[in-house]
C-alpha cells in the first residue's frame, strides 16, 4: 500500500471508535463528492511472503496489504485483541501472527462468499 495509506491507518488507530467512525464517514463523503475514477481493487490477495522475525505489527501491515479487498472494519476489532493478547499479556508473536493470518483468511472466505452472490 501508499505512504498515504499507512499514514491514514496509523491516525486512525489513535482515534477512538466513535471518532473512527467519524473519519470514516467523512472519508465516505469525500468519495461521494469526487469525479475522480476509482481504482479496481482485485478479489485475489497479493502474495507478500512472511518475513522470518516479523514483528505483530508488521504483520497486521503485510495481511492487510495482502487482502486490500477485505473491508477493515470488520476485522480490526477481533485484530486487537489479538494484537493485545501479545501485548499486554506476553503471548508468543508466532502464535499471535499464525492467529491473524487464520483470521484474515477466514474474513477472506467469507468475502469470496459475500461476492458471489452479489
């Protein structure tokens, strides 16, 4: 993903959930009101290899840029406690990291399943 990117998820994730909610509302006006044309995300998730001592957080990074498809909303809420099980109560980052991308792939399938229908 963008420097752009990065940098929005990063003070979105300083803000609190009402105030989430609220940036993203704003961001959905945006687009609403924009004449730019938009770029066709793809339903195949990219292949980003895990790197050998990769860090909780880099990881959120790569699934997240692995599945630009998946609606972040969805998933950062069940992220966090992983994310904070790591954190505050000491669980292994292998584990923690093995758990998100069994989570990203779940929200992936139901994705898949979300788009055939539509």
């Amino acid at each position: 993903m963008s420097k752009l990117t990065d940098k929005l998820e990063l003070l979105a994730m300083k803000l609190s959930e009402d105030e989430q909610k609220t940036l993203l509302e704003y961001a959905e006006f945006m687009v609403s009101r924009s004449t730019h044309t938009p770029v066709e995300i793809s339903n195949i998730p990219l292949n980003i290899e895990r790197p050998k001592d990769e860090s909780v957080v880099a990881a959120m990074q790569r699934l997240s840029n692995t599945y630009p498809m998946l609606n972040m909303d969805k998933l950062l809420h069940e992220a966090s406690g992983l994310m904070s099980e790591h954190i505050m109560q000491g669980r292994d980052a292998v584990e923690v990291i093995d758990e998100l991308q069994k989570m990203f792939d779940r929200y992936y399938q139901l994705h898949l399943g979300e788009t055939d229908t539509e």
